[in-house]
C-alpha cells in the first residue's frame, strides 16, 4: 500500500473545512460516534453540586456558565431517580454539573445519589444559605465523602447574604471576605450568620483545606449592585483547589465586554476540545474535524444571529485567504510527518493532531465571532483584523489544549 505524501495528505484539509461547510458529506450518527470516542479519551469534569432545596445551586451554574436560566432548566437530564445532570454547552460540552435532589427532603434517602456521583464527581461544590443554620443533612455527607475521599477538593458557597442585612442595606465593597478579618462595613447579623456556619462545621476531614466563599447572585431587579456579588472570588476558590481550569474553560478574558462574545467563548472551547479528541483518532480526524467546525461555524452564526448560507460561507472562507489555508494545512501537516516516526512518533502524533486540531478550531471560532460581530454591527468586512484574530487563537487555544490533551482527567 502506497503512502500518501504527508503535505499531500493534510493539505487537503482546508479543502475539508470548505466541503463540509458547503457540501456536508458526514452523517450525524457517524460524527456522533467519533465524538464518544474521543470523549472517552478526555472525559468531562464533573462539579457536584450538593445543598438543601432552594440553597441557590442552579443560580450557580447560570452564573457560572453564563447561561439564561431558560435555558439551564431546559438542559437538566435525570441521571438517576432524584439527581440531574446539566452539560454544558449543550451541543459541544465541556462540563458537566450533577445537581442532587435537596438534601434533608422528607422522605428523601440520599444514598443512592451519593454513591453514583461519589463515581463521577472531581470537584465538590456545597451551597448553603448564609442565614439557614439547619444544615446538618449537608454537613453528613460532606463529612461521609471527604472521608472516603480526602483527596476531594471542596468549596462551600455561602449564599443569600442580603437576607442578613439591614433594611436598605447594600452589598459591602470592596468585596471583604478575601481576608479572615472582616470589616465593620459587614454587617453584624451577617458575621454572626457566616461564622455559626462555619463554626458547625469545623475541621472536616480531607487533605485539602476548605475553600468558604459568600456569594449573593441575585437579579437586577432586586437592586443589588452588583448582581453577581462574590463571583470573582468563587472562580479564584474553584481554580485554587482543583486543576479543572474551569474559569479558562468557560469565562472569556475579563477583558471581553462584548456579551456576544463572552456566550461564544465557552461554545467554541467546547468544540475545540471535541476536534482535539477526533484530531487524535488516526482514521477519522480527516473528515471529523471539518465536520466539527463546520458544526461550530453554524452554531455561532445562529448565536450571533447571523444568516450562514453559501454566500455567508465563501465571503468567511474568501476573508480568511489562502494565507490561512495554508497555514492550516501545515500544522496539520507536521503532525503526519511526526508520526512517521517509529513507536514515539505514534504518541506525539496524536498529542500533536489533537492540539493542532483543537487549536486550528479554536481559532476559527474566535476569528468567526469577530466577523460576526462586525457583521451585526453593520460595520465593513475587516480581513486583516480576521486574520490577525485567526493567529492570535491558534496561539491562545495552542496554550489552552496544550495540557487537556496530555492528562488523562481533564
């Protein structure tokens, strides 16, 4: 059997990405079936969030991913009997949050949901009301799991603190609870509120320290400003205990003021990542991938609002310019020649397919979102500003991807 000239070979991968976004010859179940594979080479991080009823999990999760809570009630899956799951985004997921039924319900046995996230869950996330000091359903299972798994990182999101405050009271700012001495700008009934939390639950066990974190998500009509009240420093307890990298996976840069722009961002990781998992498979990357991004380009048309038909495509595909073809091309490329390299050339191939891959998608989504934008604003075609953003994400996603395709737990 005759070997195809590598630069040959992956040179007709920008030729894939215009076939599949003009002429789709992929099915779904044959792209779906190469996505579950590659998945079960990088597997979702799983965050666990465990809580009373109404202890404000779910507004967690919008505030966290950003998503409408329309939309996030939609998205719920039961997984077992009383536990749901949300993957996020729905289409290219890049986390998973397990949601359990509240904890200390009547009638309500919490075993069985325990037991099947202690098997999924990477990071335990507890959500309690700051001034409901009946929680010793939720302190008995943190207390059951960090003992069977002290390696577990945990955070305990402290929630609802205007409930605590005076009539007319606002938020304290700056933002006091970084430091263990709070202010007199906290108000008292609050204190005493956050401390008798803390103080029930004492030293639990684990090798890694609690992270406590007051948070007020609330919405702007109720008139605190701001809204999202303590969010900041969740994102800096979540990445300070685990190495989920769950703030570059779904946050843009703090930055991006654009709200088109930062909903896009956690949708084009998620399918950089799945392009990184194809990319690594050997027979089906060459039409998965533009499969992939294909899939992507349309996804954040319809996210920008943007008709995406074949005159869209050949103006996108024209703006980006053979320049960009062929770069394209030749990072495929080098992983093609890298693999011709006996026994190590097989792993780095595939380490150098799925960042090449992954990056190659990154890019295109962030160069898509700044054509998109420009379009929706009804401002000209900027082909320079596309292809300077097109270089400047396949760096950003070449750094992003770098270690999720080299570790076996995301």
């Amino acid at each position: 059997m005759l070997m195809r000239n590598p630069w040959t070979q992956w040179s007709d991968r920008w030729r894939g990405l215009r076939e599949a976004l003009l002429e789709p010859r992929v099915d779904d179940a044959s792209l779906r079936a190469a996505l579950r594979e590659a998945r079960a080479r990088h597997p979702l991080p799983v965050v666990w969030l465990i809580g009373k009823t109404q202890s404000g999990k779910t507004s967690i999760i919008r505030a966290l991913t950003g998503s409408g809570l329309a939309e996030i009630g939609n998205g719920f899956q039961p997984c077992t009997a009383t536990t749901r799951l949300y993957d996020f985004p729905a289409e290219a997921p890049l986390v998973r949050f397990l949601d359990t039924r509240g904890l200390g319900e009547v009638a309500y046995d919490a075993s069985a949901d325990i037991r099947y996230c202690e098997s999924q869950a990477h990071l335990l996330l507890a959500v309690m009301k700051a001034t409901d000091i009946r929680q010793d359903d939720v302190l008995e299972v943190l207390r059951q799991v960090r003992g069977r798994h002290p390696e577990w990182p945990l955070v305990i999101a402290q929630t609802g603190l205007h409930d605590a405050y005076p009539p007319g009271g606002e938020h304290p700012l700056p933002y006091p609870f970084e430091d263990e001495r709070w202010p007199d700008a906290v108000p008292l009934d609050l204190v005493r509120a956050l401390r008798a939390q803390r103080d029930r639950f004492g030293a639990l066990p684990g090798e890694i320290p609690v992270r406590w974190v007051p948070i007020d998500l609330t919405l702007p009509e109720d008139g605190f400003d701001p809204p999202d009240y303590g969010l900041d420093a969740l994102w800096q307890a979540i990445d300070g205990v685990s190495s989920l990298r769950l703030q570059a996976l779904l946050r843009s840069d703090a930055g991006v003021r654009d709200a088109y722009a930062r909903s896009a961002h956690p949708h084009i990781v998620g399918y950089a990542i799945a392009a990184a998992g194809v990319g690594a498979l050997p027979l089906v990357d060459l039409v998965g991938v533009p499969a992939i991004q294909a899939k992507m380009l349309q996804s954040l048309a319809a996210l920008y609002g943007q008709d995406w038909d074949r005159r869209a495509i050949l103006e996108f595909l024209g703006l980006l310019g053979t320049g960009i073809g062929v770069a394209y091309a030749a990072r495929s490329a080098g992983r093609a020649v890298v693999k011709l390299i006996p026994v190590w050339g097989q792993t780095a191939g595939a380490i150098w397919g799925a960042t090449a891959s992954g990056a190659t998608t990154y890019a295109l989504g962030k160069a898509a979102g700044f054509h998109f934008n420009r379009r929706r604003r009804g401002l000209p075609a900027d082909p320079d500003g596309l292809r300077r953003t097109f270089a400047e994400g396949f760096d950003t996603g070449s750094a992003l991807l770098k270690d999720l395709v080299r570790s076996d737990r995301p």
